[in-house]
C-alpha cells in the first residue's frame, strides 16, 4: 500500500544528506518521525535499529516477519526487537517495497557473488564497522551487527523459494517514514555495492530528516 506522509520538510528539526557509500548514525526519540529519502533513486538504504536504553536490544528480522506475517515492509509493518518489543512503526511509504532477508553486502559476499577479486571493493558491512569504531559511545561491537533491513530494495522471492536481485520498485525522491515507539539508535549504510543493480551499479546519495520534539 502506497501512502504519502502529511509533514512538510520545512518543518522537520533535523536534516541531513548520506553521501554515497558512506553511512548514517543518529539517535531518534520516541515519538519522532524519520524519513528515509531516495533522492536520486534505485538506491539502497541498510538499516539497523537498536534501543538507546539498551543497545543489546535491537532490531530483529525474524520477530518482525513472523509478527506481521509478511517478508516485506510497508506502511503498517511495526518493526520488534529480539524481545518482542515494537520499535518502530511505517507511517508513510511512497516505494511499497522493503526487503528483510537480503541482508548487508560485505567483502567476504562480494568475493561469494560475483568474484574473487570484488573481495577489495567496499561495502556496507565495511561501513558498519567503521560506524562502530567511529562511535564508541554506543558500546556496540561487532556481534552487534544483526540481520538488516534494506530500505528500497527490491528481493523478490522466487516460486522456488529462493531469492533474486531486482532492479528497484523506488525512484528519484520516493521515500519510507517511521514513527518511533521507543528511543532508538539508528545505523544506515547507504549502500556502495557496484555488482548488482539494488542501486543501479551507481550509488546514490540518501536523505534523511526528523520531525517531533
Ligand atoms: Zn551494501
């Protein structure tokens, strides 16, 4: 279901733009409003949450498709942690496709998908990781970085059961927004990937704002 949001960006309290390839970590309260853009399209946006009251809580992939009984997100999908607790809520969504089970690109995947020498080439788990060694405040390490979700991307399951890379269902501007139901930290990687078309083999900038007290 397709859905657009009511707040106007002249409003929001906080803006900021991801460049290509790099990544995004940022508190937003409870009750404030994100808005993931995809400015120029065809771009991916991997995401973790994790409570700020608790950062061993965090986002998780199988409590939310098994809660919602559904793979992919969109308006209405309430996204839980490991503890069954909602974190989030979409509120608004202009692209109607959200994957869960792709995960992060990492070198070790690149050197698995496509070749032995992509092994160099940088990717989101890289990203991540510098996220974590850039922000030691949060305590998060490396066992941290659970199951992602890839905002925008489009992984569609075959009638075989498996999965495929798609060309994206977003384009130039198209965004998600969540409402948040607890204080949570939020970690993007806006994905470098060059070898498969999640963001049309030309990383993007992404978008993102805040609204509410
Ligand atoms: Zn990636």
């Amino acid at each position: 279901m397709l859905k657009e949001s009511a707040l106007s960006p002249a409003d929001a309290v906080y803006r900021a733009t991801i460049p290509a390839g790099d990544y995004w970590m940022h508190v937003v309260k409870a009750g404030q409003t994100l808005r993931i853009v995809d400015s120029d399209g065809n771009q991916a946006a991997d995401t973790l949450f994790y409570a700020a009251a608790d950062p061993a809580e965090r986002y998780s992939a199988s409590d939310t498709i098994r809660e919602q009984g559904n793979v992919y997100l969109g308006v209405g999908s309430v996204l839980m942690s490991q503890d069954c607790n909602p974190m989030l809520e979409i509120v608004a969504d202009t692209v109607g496709r959200h994957d869960t089970l792709g995960g992060a690109c990492a070198t070790e995947s690149n050197t698995v998908r496509y070749a032995l020498d992509k092994k160099t080439m940088h990717a989101c788990r890289d990203s991540y990781l510098l996220a974590l060694a850039e922000n030691d405040q949060y305590g998060l390490t490396k066992r941290d970085l659970a199951h992602n979700i890839n905002f925008f991307m489009n992984v569609p399951i075959t009638s075989e059961g498996g999965l495929t890379f798609a060309d994206g269902m977003s384009g130039p501007g198209k965004y998600v927004e969540m409402r948040a139901l607890m204080d949570v930290i939020v970690l993007i990687s806006n994905c470098p990937q060059l070898n498969n078309p999640c963001n049309a083999y030309n990383p993007t900038p992404v978008e993102v704002l805040v609204w509410g007290e």
